[in-house]
C-alpha cells in the first residue's frame, strides 16, 4: 500500500468530498475506489453475519505523530473494534488489510496525504498484538487560495478585498478539511450578513499535490442582487394584538437588509412581556429583493402567571417570594404586576399596571410599593407611588417619572439623638420628577466578558408641592468589563450619588439618601453599614462614592475564583469624610441564571472578615 500511494500525485476535495486520482493507475484506481466503497458498505453487515465462536481477542498500539495518533485510535475501524469479543480470525485479517486505505483517508483529512501505514502482527490468541505504525509524510500546505465573487457584490471592491484579505485559510497554512470547510461557510456568512441574504456557494475545489505536498484553493460565489427590508409579515399573534410588535420594530423599510438588524428585532420583541419566542427572517426569492417582506412567527406566554422562589443573601438574610402577572387585563393587552418579597430585614411588596407599547415604543405605566428595611438601628418604611414612561431599545433605555415618596424613619433604640444626626426621625415626603438613562453595550448579557453598561438618574422636588425641602438629587453607577487571555475577566466597577440642598438633609425622605456598604457595595462591611453613624446607629447621608477593582480567573467553563479590592465612603461633608476599604477573595460559579458569588472579606477599618453570599433559586 506504502508503494501505491506513493505514486499517487494529484487529489481533489469538491465540497468536502476527496476524490484521489493515481495517473500511471487510472483504472485500477478507479476500481479500487469502487471496492473501498462497497467495503466501507459492507463491513458492518459482514461483521455481523461472521460472528463465529472462534474469537480472536486482540490489542491494538497506535503510533503515529501526536496529531494523528489520536485521530486513529478513535476512529480506525480496527482499534474501534479491539473491545469486541466477537472477532474472528477471518474478521480480524480483514480490518488489517483494509486499515491502510482508512488511514490515508483519515490523515487526509489533517493534510497529510502521503502516509506510510506498516501492520505487523505479534503473538497467538488472546496475547496477540497489532501494531499500526504511520509515518505521515509532509504536511501539505495552501499555496494559493483564489476567492471569486459574482453577482451585485462584485461591484463593491472593499467588500471583495476585505473578503479575499479575511479568508480563514490563507496561503502558508496546513491544509486541514475541517479548515477547508469553515473557511467557505465564513466566506458564504460573511456575503449573508448585510445586503446579499442569497449569496451561495457555486463551487469550491482543492487541488492537492500530494508529492509536492501543495494544495492550491478555489472558490466561487454567487451573491444575487442586494436586499432591502420590506414590511412585518407577522404570524403567531391570537392573543395579543400584532400592533405590540409593529410598535417596537426598530427596522425602517427600505434599509438595507442586515442579520443583526433582524436579531435586534427578534430581541426587542422577546423584551416585551407577551411572546415566549420570536423568529425572524425574510423571503429570499431574488423578485422579492427590493423591500423583501420581514416574516415574524412568534409563539405567545399564557395570559396569567405565578412564580414563587426562595433564596440568600448575607446583605437581607433569606428570603422567599412570589409573583402574579396578567398580561391581557381587560383583553387590552393591559398588563398587571403583583410581587411580594419577605427577607429577614427587609419586607418589600409592589403593584404596577402598564399600557402595551405606544407607537414610539414607549410603555406608560402607574405602580404603588411599600418597603420596609431594619438595618443598623433604623426601622424606614417607605411609601412610593407614581407613573412611568418609558422605553427600552437594544442598548439604551429611557424613562421619565413622577414618583412620589413619603417615608417614616424611626430609631430601633431608645434615648435622645446625637448631635451630629443630620437625618430627623419621623415621617417625610417628597413629590420628584426625574429621568434615568441606562447604556448597555456588552457582549453577553448575563455573563459579560467585554464591553460596559452605565446607568444615571436625575431628579428634582420643590418645597411646598408635596415636598417638604427641595433638593436635587444625581445618582450614576458604571461597570467596564475587560477580558484577560481566553477566559479571565477583569472587572471594574465604580458609582456616585449626591443630594444637593441647603443646609442640612433633615426631611427629605431618607430612601432618597444613600448609605455604603455589602455585597455589591463595598465588601468586608455590613449591608448599609457606611454612613453617618451615631452611638451605633448609621443614618444616611447625602453623598455617595464607591469604587471597585475585580480579577476573576475560571478553571473552567463554570467555575472560577475571584481577588477583589473596594473603596468608598458615604458622607455627609466631604471635607470630613472616612474612607472604608475592603479586599478579599471568592468563588465564582455561572449557574444557568446567571453568576454566583461567594466572597470571603476582609474589611480594613474594622478589621474584620465577613462573608458575602449572593444566590437564589427559582421554582
């Protein structure tokens, strides 16, 4: 076999198929071609029909260079079948003579197609051992690689070089098959992507020179003309009304067609409360190219549900919850949103109606909560009521408010407050308008590795309209996220808050205030713990600053640890500020809904450990 292949000079791949073509031997290759394939055919059935009494067990050593010794141990018919105890002699001597045509195929498929294959056979019954040894020849390389395109794209020069420059298997590579095939499906995805969604493959070859060990490539594609994006032809809808989706298409007819565009669709209508699923495409029969029709099927959630759960966090304690939701009040697509949540410091319990999306994408909606928090010394509850518009778009979500607060701050113990307390115990409102403003650009929404979301708020309220002292209060939190090599992530993390009014913040209620500290604070303190504290009891303060430096490094797809360091401080006075500091180290699993955390912090001021545990379960 040694001696047959070597006198092979030229192979053909055409669309993943090898065809080898022996010039001094043209028609017993061809019929050796013939009888591999009705072996290939066969040998299973034979297999079967001959298993005869007369076992010969056996053992199989592969050797072979490391890229292709795994290769055949795996998929080498005859050391696939060494564990079989139903193995003739006959069986046995045919997996040996057919072994070298497999190896050749195999090692063709890692470029190597000019193998050496030498079988020899040691021993008697059940001590016997078939060596395999593979000498691989060169490797054959990519010599030139010729990337044609037809149709409307071959007007556009950029998209042809930048297709010709990115071509996955460029000149100087080994030539692998699996290689070959990637690099035309990237070449064809990349015509698909923006304005040629019928691009096609019409031809491909790889002459391969074995003796030479060259393999020069060629490849044809067909864009079709240039698409735009037409009209939502929407199905699926028989609950609510197909307008929902009409509303939140970011699409404009006429643009050019674009999988992205058609992804960010898809997501923006999963956005909404309505449809479990969404798949989105369009018609790419070339007559219908110009205004294509968008096709949406959308599959529907049931119009009530109910969710319950139960979870832990070292900032609140346990908790369990439950939900109910209508999404077709009144059979308007009205949708109404009940939740209760019980912590072992904390009791939070909100309702919320909201009107399908308007035209503009815009969600109005009127909710009512009430919150009450015990922590370090203060008892606040806090009444909120209010209305909402707002919108949410691929990266960017915008709402504007009218909230209006009215909370009662008493101190858990008894005796005459401090001085220093700027925050007056009893009950305080405030009417206040604002705007938020979220950026979302990263590259995976639940387990980001790249890119940074930033969040701000404004708001206002006037003395004498349901407030009873004007300020002005900002708040703004940022998180950037930097990957390190193939799998470490760095995270940066850093917020900011102030309340702007003269003198002191005495009534404004204190839910408007803010305090530091906890699991996604700054760790190695309490929850809420960082403020203006008074003989042990910690009232909030007007400004807020916290910053935080994240190095995690994963094992593995799922698990990975973390070094962690925190700064911050909450203050009234920044001239007579306390700066906390926190480091420590964790653990990190990505659960199917999203990370957990498990930290263990060391917190300087107070030179202690705490842990910092943040997970819940769904059911």
């Amino acid at each position: 076999m040694g001696e047959y292949v070597q006198k092979c000079t030229v192979s053909h791949i055409f669309d993943g198929r090898l065809k080898i073509y022996y010039p001094e031997y043209k028609k017993r290759s061809k019929l050796d071609r013939r009888w591999r394939g009705c072996v290939a055919w066969l040998l299973p059935f034979l297999l079967g029909l001959w298993a005869l009494p007369a076992a010969a067990a056996y053992r199989v050593e592969v050797e072979a260079p490391a890229p292709l010794r795994g290769l055949l141990s795996e998929f080498l018919d005859l050391a696939r079948y060494q564990d079989r105890d139903d193995i003739s002699s006959e069986q046995l001597q045919f997996l040996i003579d057919t072994a070298p045509a497999q190896v050749q195929k195999l090692t063709a498929t890692e470029g190597y197609f000019s193998p050496d294959t030498r079988i020899t056979s040691e021993g008697e019954g059940d001590e016997r051992l078939v060596r395999v040894q593979v000498e691989s020849g060169p490797r054959t390389l990519v010599t030139a690689a010729d990337i044609e395109i037809t149709g409307a794209a071959a007007s556009e020069a950029s998209l042809v070089a930048g297709l010709r420059a990115d071509w996955a298997l460029p000149p100087g590579q080994p030539f692998l098959q699996s290689d070959w095939a990637r690099a035309k499906q990237e070449g064809l995805q990349r015509l698909q992507q923006r304005r040629y969604a019928g691009a096609a493959l019409v031809h491909s070859e790889a002459r391969i020179d074995a003796d030479a060990s060259r393999a020069e490539l060629a490849v044809e594609y067909d864009s079709g003309p240039a698409y735009t994006l037409g009209a939502l032809d929407i199905s699926g809808t028989r609950r609510y009304p197909a307008e929902i989706i009409e509303h939140v298409n970011p699409l404009v007819a006429g643009e050019e067609y674009s999988v992205e565009r058609l992804l960010e669709l898809q997501r923006q209508i999963q956005a909404t409360p309505y449809f479990s699923n969404a798949i989105v495409d369009i018609d790419t029969d070339p007559a219908h190219a110009e205004l294509a029709p968008v096709k949406v099927r959308v599959s529907e959630f049931p119009q009530q549900r109910i969710r319950a759960g139960a979870g832990y966090t070292t900032d609140t304690g346990a908790r369990i919850e439950g939900r109910y939701t209508h999404l077709n009040v009144l059979d308007r697509a009205l949708v109404f949103d009940s939740q209760l949540r019980i912590e072992q410091q904390r009791q939070y319990g909100a309702l919320n109606l909201a009107l399908p999306p308007d035209r503009g994408a815009f969600v109005n909606s009127a909710s009512t909560s009430y919150d009450r928090t015990t922590l370090q010394g203060l008892d606040l509850r806090s009444l909120r009521a209010g209305v909402k518009r707002a919108r949410s778009r691929e990266k960017y979500d915008l709402a504007y408010t009218l909230d209006f607060y009215r909370d009662e701050l008493q101190q858990l113990a008894s005796g005459p407050l401090p001085p220093g307390t700027v925050t007056q115990p009893g009950k305080h409102q405030a009417l206040v308008p604002g705007v938020a403003w979220t950026r979302r650009d990263v590259d995976n929404p639940i387990f980001p590795r790249r890119g940074s979301v930033v969040a701000l708020q404004v708001g206002a309220a006037l003395q004498g309209i349901l407030t009873d002292q004007s300020f002005v209060r900002a708040y703004g939190r940022a998180r950037r996220y930097l990957p390190v090599g193939q799998r470490d992530l760095l995270i940066l993390r850093s917020e900011l808050g102030a309340v702007l009014t003269k003198g002191s913040s005495a009534e404004i209620p204190a839910s408007l205030l803010f305090r530091a500290g906890g699991t996604d604070s700054i760790r190695g303190y309490g929850y809420e713990s960082i403020g203006n504290v008074q003989n042990g009891t910690v009232f909030p303060t007007k400004f807020l600053l916290t910053a935080s430096v994240e190095y995690q490094h994963w094992l593995n797809a799922d698990w990975g640890g973390a070094l962690f360091y925190d700064v911050g401080t909450a203050t009234d006075n920044w001239s007579d500020k306390t700066i906390y500091q926190g480091v420590g180290a964790g653990v990190r699993w990505k659960s199917p809904v999203g990370t957990v955390n498990l930290d263990l912090a060391y917190g300087v001021r107070v030179r202690e450990f705490r842990p910092h545990i943040s997970l819940g379960i769904a059911f």
